[in-house]
C-alpha cells in the first residue's frame, strides 16, 4: 500500500469518526456507529468473561476498531487519476454507508445506530461518502506532492 492511499484512507476514517460523534452531540437523530460498534463487540464477546467484565473498554475498542477497519477500506478509494479516485471514494462511501445501513439487522444487531428514522438513514449514508471523499481527496494531494 502506498503512503498516499495509507494516510487519505486515514483522513477519510478521521472525518466520518468526527462527524459521527461531533453530530451525535447536537442532533438526536444523528447515526452512532459508535453504538453499533460497541453491539458488535459486546455480540463477539459473549463467553469472553475478560472482555464482558472490561465493559468500559467497549468504546475506545470500537472506535479504534472503525477507525482502523475505514482507514483500511478508504485506502483503497486509489485509482489511476484524479478522476477515478474520487469517483471510486465516493463509490466506496456510498457502499459503506449503505452497508451501515442494510446490515446490521441481518447480522443479528440493533439496527437503531443507523436506522432510527429516514434522517439517520440517509445522514449514515452521507457520512460514508464524505469518508470516502475525504480519502480520495487527500490521495490526490498527497499523490501531486509525491509527483
């Protein structure tokens, strides 16, 4: 993997990290993947008594656990131009956000973290695409710095 697609798949896990838990503060209707994040975790760990005693870790576990998964899955928004890199971070966004969206349910999860009302829905699926807008743009900076 490249510096440049590594660091943009950074910035665009940075940027839906900060908005879903600067939003969440001041909206109601807000996503909170942190809350499906830590439904994930605390689902995997049953029968883990280390990590169902550690509930307080369930947090930072998740988000460190988003940010790591979407620095990843957003470093791959890397393409041959400019123009197939942004296209392919807004398709990778939109992906995501819908998988946010749909998933949850069929993998035995609350689903209320991203499908509360058609707000939260809609706002999942644009945090996910600002992500993958973020990723596509920093690789683009980074890549002309590089050239």
């Amino acid at each position: 993997m490249k510096l440049s697609t590594t660091l943009g798949g950074l910035a665009g896990a940075c940027a839906l990290t900060l908005l879903n838990e600067g939003v969440k503060r001041i909206d109601k209707d807000a996503p909170r993947m942190d809350l499906l994040g830590m439904n994930a975790l605390a689902k995997l760990s049953q029968g883990n008594s280390m990590l169902t005693q550690a509930a307080g870790t369930l947090f930072p576990m998740a988000i460190t656990g988003d940010l790591v998964s979407n620095a990843l899955y957003y470093g791959m928004a890397g393409a041959r131009d400019k123009r197939a890199t942004i296209a392919k971070g807004a398709l990778l966004g939109i992906g995501a956000g819908l998988g946010a969206v749909l998933l949850p349910k069929e993998l035995g999860l609350d689903d209320s973290a991203t499908n509360r009302t058609t707000k939260t829905k809609l706002l999942t699926i644009t945090w996910y695409l600002v992500g993958g807008l973020v990723a596509a743009g920093m690789i683009n900076l980074l890549n002309k710095r590089e050239a």
